[in-house]
C-alpha cells in the first residue's frame, strides 16, 4: 500500500511539473571549440532558440506559443537570453567549420546553464 501511494504521488508530481511554464526564464552558457578547448568568440549567426510555452499553462496537448530568436556569443564565447516564460527549448547551432548541434530540454526552473562544445570539421 505504501509503495501505491508513493507511485501517485510520484505520479502526479511529474505530470504537473512538466506541465507548467517556468517564469522569468534564463538561458545561459558557454561555446568552445571541443579540440582546443577554447571559447569560440564572437559568433554572430547560426545559433537559433526555440522557446515554447503554453498559453495562460493550458495544459493542452502540445505546446501553444513558441519564441524564436537568434543569439551570438560575446567575446569570451559566452550567451546569454532572457524569456518571460517557457516549458521547452530547442537550441540549434549551425556555425562555419563545425558539425551541426542540435540540443533540446524541458524547462524546470528559473535559471539554466548549457555549454556547448563544437566538433570543427576537417579543413
């Protein structure tokens, strides 16, 4: 009996976790190149986001609003982007001289960290 009331509960927490916009949403990292090690600097196109969200936390079958913006590194290979909400992201980047990365995440709090590291493609 113990171990039922510990799977609803478990259960539940999960569905109206995942199932809830995060507010004042933060992503944040760093690009580096994976051979050297060192920060990429100054990327000004190929890195895209995808922020999704739902409307007024509906709670429907999927997603009902997406943000999408594109973002660029600074001179320590660092980004940042501020949302005034979201679930779910999608992060793309596409940057000449490396292989294409693609990362997705379900958002579960506030403030998020995702560094990257680029495999150069053979010159």
């Amino acid at each position: 009996m113990k171990k039922i009331i510990i799977l609803i509960t478990l259960s539940c927490f999960l569905f109206f976790s995942c199932k809830r916009d995060v507010k004042n949403l933060n992503i944040h990292g760093v690009i580096k190149d994976k051979v050297t090690r060192l920060p990429i600097k100054g990327i000004k196109s190929g890195l895209n986001i995808e922020c999704w969200s739902y409307v007024n936390n509906s709670y429907g079958d999927g997603y009902d609003d997406v943000e999408k913006r594109t973002f660029t590194t600074d001179s320590e290979g660092k980004f940042s982007l501020h949302f005034d909400k979201g679930a779910f992201i999608g992060i793309k980047i596409d940057v000449e001289g490396y292989e294409k990365l693609v990362e997705q995440d379900y958002i579960r709090r506030s403030d998020n960290e995702y560094n990257f590291e680029l495999i150069p493609i053979d010159r």
